[in-house]
C-alpha cells in the first residue's frame, strides 16, 4: 500500500507539469528531487522512446550540465559537459528515434550524499525510474541508465533495489563514475548482458590514482574510476573476450558485438580528465556506442562535434 501512495503521489507531482508544449520541461519529484526532461518537441510516431536517465555529477547544477555558449562573467561549469548539444547532435544522426533526456538532479547536489540522507532509497529510486517511464506510457520505453562521476551512484542505487536489470534498460553507461564498483554490481551485470542480447555497456575511465591536484593524490590506487573499472572488465572478462585497440591518447577494449566497450584513458601527465571525457563527445558515444552510427561524425576524445548546437541561453 506505501508504494502505491508513493506512486500515486509522485505522478500527480509529474503530470499537471507536462501540459506544456515546449521541449524543456521541469518538475520536482520529492524527496529532494529535481527532474529536468528535454524531448522532441513532437514524438516520431513509430518506434520506441528512448528515455536517457542522466544522473548529475557531484556539485553541478542542472543548468551547467545542459550547457550554452560562454559569456562574460558566466560560470565555468557551463562550459564542460554540454549534455543538451550532444543530444542535439544524437537527434541529428538518428531523425526516426525519439530520443528524451531526463536530467535527474537532487538538493544535497550529491548523488552519494542523497542516498547516505534517505534510507529508503531503494524504494525511491525505481518509483523515479518508473515514474518517467510512465510519461510515455502508450508507446515501448527503452530506459539508458547515464550518468557522470557521482552520478554512478544512481545507477548502483537502481541496481541495489531490483538487484535483477530489468529488459527494458537496454543501455547502461558509466562516464568515469563507478566509483562504488564492487564484484556485486559485476554479477548483478553479468546476468543483464547475458540475458539480454539488445543490452550494452559502456565504461569510460582515466587513470585517477596518477592524477595530482597541487602536487597531491585525489584518490587512492583502489579509490578511483581507474582501478574499479579495470576490476569490472576482469570480471566480465570470464565471459567475454576482449580486443584491445591501443591510440595516441586512449587503449579501448571490445567485445566482438561491440556491445561492451571500456575506454582507458592513460596518464602520463598525472593531470585531471574527469570532465574532458564527457566534453570530448563522451556522451554522444555513451548513446552512439554499438549502433550503425558509431563514430559517424564525431570522434571520442577528439574535437568537440557538437558546436553547432550550442545554444546562446
């Protein structure tokens, strides 16, 4: 009976806030959560809704995550992740889909910090989910599960409540987020690609533990993105092989389907790449990775592909 109520509740939050044609659409869905929805401004009407889930990376706000075009006196965070271009430039290569963002922000700014302030989160978390899945309810809904750096958080929280991925997630993308990896969340994988033969996977990480911040470590040799990724492939090596592919600045690692992919940054610099994986089309490949459109148009860790989108506001 509770998570009916709270089922109830959160859609009536939702719904009187979506009477509006407009593409940007934003709505708080309690407790503490900020739903930020960017969607065509009209659905193709055959196929599926691909509905992004973008969790936010620690201490950014909704705004800086979409992005826009610099200005005197801006702050610099709006300039470093550009989520809403990338997914412009996705639109771009696939007119038939329809592709919807929802970026999911929180008040603490903290995916980790959230999850320590409600105990029930694993209650919560797959009502959110659900929630937005059920805004398109009269068309199939196939759910990615993104998110960048304390963004991880969710999809390992999402995880540790259905402890069994759902078939309708078909994407899940860590850009240099799992931080919270553990052989746990690698079995509770394992399953979904295995039984799953539309899923994928994909992982970004750079090499954290040489990174230095004023002559200092930022994380630890076990603390980082780094290293959990690293374990998350070894583990998933038991099942599948890998090819590595080895370039002027990253070594990829593919199964043959290209439904798993893990992209390496090294760090010989020992300087700081969290961001620059997504800038540097990170997110466009998060979405692109394993479909015709592959690397059409756009290069990971090359130019920034998207600029002709950037909006001014």
């Amino acid at each position: 009976m509770r998570l009916i109520i709270i089922r109830l509740y959160l859609l009536l939050m939702v719904y009187p806030q979506l009477v509006k044609s407009q593409e940007i659409d934003s709505f708080r869905i309690s407790p503490g959560v900020k739903i930020t929805l960017d969607r065509p401004r009209r659905l193709h009407f055959t196929g599926p809704v691909e509905l992004i889930l973008y969790a936010l990376p620690n201490g950014n706000s909704t705004e800086w995550t979409m992005g826009k075009k610099p200005a005197p006196g801006d702050d610099w965070h709006y300039n470093i992740q550009h989520i809403r271009a990338q997914t412009a430039f996705i639109r771009k290569q696939y007119r038939h889909k329809n592709y919807v963002v929802a970026y999911l922000e929180n008040d603490l700014k903290s995916w980790p910090a959230w999850k320590r302030a409600h105990a029930d989160y694993e209650i919560i978390i797959p009502l959110i989910v659900d929630t937005l899945r059920s805004l398109f309810h009269k068309r199939k809904v196939n759910v990615h599960l993104n998110g960048h750096s304390g963004g991880g958080s969710f999809i390992f929280g999402y995880m540790e409540a259905l402890r069994k991925i759902p078939r309708y997630v078909t994407r899940i993308s860590f850009l240099d987020s799992d931080y919270g990896y553990t052989t746990d969340y690698g079995t509770i994988l394992l399953k979904w690609l295995q039984n799953n033969r539309k899923s994928f996977l994909t992982v970004f990480a750079y090499n954290d533990a040489a990174a230095l911040y004023q002559g200092k470590r930022i994380v630890s040799d076990t603390g980082g993105t780094w290293y959990r990724s690293h374990l998350m492939k070894q583990q998933l090596s038991g099942l599948w092989n890998f090819y590595q592919t080895i370039t002027d600045s990253l070594i990829l690692y593919k199964e043959s389907t290209r439904r798993i992919q893990f992209l390496f940054k090294p760090n010989p610099d020992s300087g700081i790449y969290h961001t620059q994986q997504v800038e540097l089309n990170g997110f466009i490949h998060s979405v692109l990775m394993g479909t015709r459109r592959e690397g059409k148009g756009y290069e990971y860790y090359g130019r920034r592909a998207y600029e002709e989108f950037i909006q001014k506001n």
